[in-house]
C-alpha cells in the first residue's frame, strides 16, 4: 500500500512525462529509477550523434522527388561545435538543387536529433501535401548536418518564395526524437529567427502528424496571402481533429493577427 505521499505523486505523474516522485533508497534514487535514466540519457546521445539513413528516408518520401544536400560542416563533431558551418551549404551542393520558380520547398535537416527526422518527417510532408493540391512544391530537399537557416540559402537557390524546414529538436530526457517545423516566407541568407514561424514537439506523445500538417498547411497559406512570416503572424487555425470548439455567442471565422508595429 503506497504511502500517503506517494499517493500524491501517483496522480501528479499520470499528468507529466518529467521525473517526479522517484521515491528513495536511502540517500539514493532507487536502482529501477537509476536505470530509467541511464536509458534516457543514452537514447538522447544517440539521437544527437546518430546519423540519418538518408537512402531509406528518399524511399519513404517517394514517389516525391528528392535531392541530397549537406552544410559546410564536414562532420559531426564539426556540426556540434560550429553552428554557424551548419547554415551554409557546401559548395559543392549548389549545382545539385533544381532552379524553380517553386511555391514552396521542403527541407528535412537531421539538426540534433537524427531519430526524429527518420521517422516523422516523410510522415508528416505525405500529409501535409494533399492541403496543398494547388501549389508549385520543388523537390524535397535532404540535409545532413544541418541547422534551421541552411533552409534558407537553399531555398533562395531554388527560387523558392517559402521553406519548410522539418529538423530534428534537441532532445530530452523523456522525448529523444521531436521533430521542430520552421517556416519562413521570402527566404534568403541573413534570415532573423523572428522572421519564422514554429511548431514543434512533433512526436508520438506530443502533436500528432495530421494535426501538425494541418497546422502547418494553414500558417503556409496565411503566410502566402500576408506575404510575411514570423512574429507578425499570428496561428488563429481553427481547432479541428476532434478538438472540441469553444462556444461564443457571436462566433466569427477565424482571423488572423497581425502585429503591424513591426516590419512585415
């Protein structure tokens, strides 16, 4: 029978994935809690260090066209350490990518967690497509050692008037393989992260792939009539897979903010 102060951790843990009420062994954590972490922490290094099967990823995407990229970081203890060489592109890689005009471009950067990009990215691009039926979609675009801003510089090579940048999120103790979405309109080198748009916390036990797409799909279409992305726009998505709407008494369609004291 739990103590009585078990009991209260009981019920705040069905509420969290964090690590709350490990209970003791003497002055230590219990050897089952122990392991538990020694777990987390292996699977987050993995994630971090781990490499994309960029092959099998192209065979997930297909029958979309892909094209392989990578940044100006040769390595991956390189990429760690130098940012900044994770948001260029190698030389080398500028004649690979197709000239547009393209509406918009997807990048799938494996960014600090390998796990993430492998296994919800082509998920997530094959439903977020259908909402997109009208739009001019350049190849998808696969980067190793990437951060958010190569996005750009391929883009702006691809005469793209818009990136998507799907990217592995640094990991934590209890969620090694979140994927992060980055959308930026008019993308070029030089790109402020105010200048985009987020969502993330893409995994199983966060936002589910259709929700995501069907986010994404809605700040990629306000962001194309607006001509801007970033802080100045604003997600007024309506809710929608299930989620119950709120009830007003004078409801309207759904409007987008927009924050006019800055640049557009």
């Amino acid at each position: 029978m739990p103590r009585s102060a078990d009991r209260v951790w009981l019920r705040f843990k069905d509420l969290t994935r964090a690590r709350i009420g490990l209970g003791r062994a003497g002055d230590a954590l219990p050897t089952q809690r122990l392991l538990e972490f020694a777990e987390a922490h292996g699977a987050a290094r993995d994630a971090v260090y781990g490499r994309v099967d960029f092959a099998a990823l192209a065979g997930q995407l297909r029958p979309l066209e892909s094209v392989r990229v990578h940044s100006a970081a040769p390595d991956r203890a390189t990429y760690l350490r130098r940012p900044d060489l994770g948001r260029r592109l190698a030389a080398e890689c500028v004649a690979r990518l197709p000239a547009g005009p393209f509406d918009a471009v997807f990048v799938v950067a494996d960014g600090l967690s390998a796990s993430a990009a492998q296994h919800q990215a082509a998920g997530l691009i094959h439903a977020v497509l259908p909402r997109l039926a009208a739009w001019r979609i350049g190849p998808i675009v696969l980067a190793a050692q990437a951060r958010v801003a190569l996005g750009d510089e391929i883009a702006a090579a691809m005469n793209a008037a818009m990136v998507v940048v799907l990217i592995g999120e640094r990991p934590g103790l209890s969620v090694p393989n979140s994927l992060g979405i980055y959308l930026t309109q008019a993308p070029r080198v030089g790109r402020r992260d105010s200048e985009r748009n987020c969502i993330s916390n893409v995994h199983d036990d966060g936002l589910t792939q259709g929700l995501a797409a069907e986010k994404l799909a809605w700040l990629m279409q306000q962001s194309r009539l607006l001509g801007f992305s970033g802080v100045a726009l604003k997600e007024d998505a309506p809710l929608s897979l299930g989620a119950p709407e709120v009830p007003s008494e004078s409801p309207q369609p759904p409007q987008l903010k927009a924050n006019h004291d800055g640049p557009p």
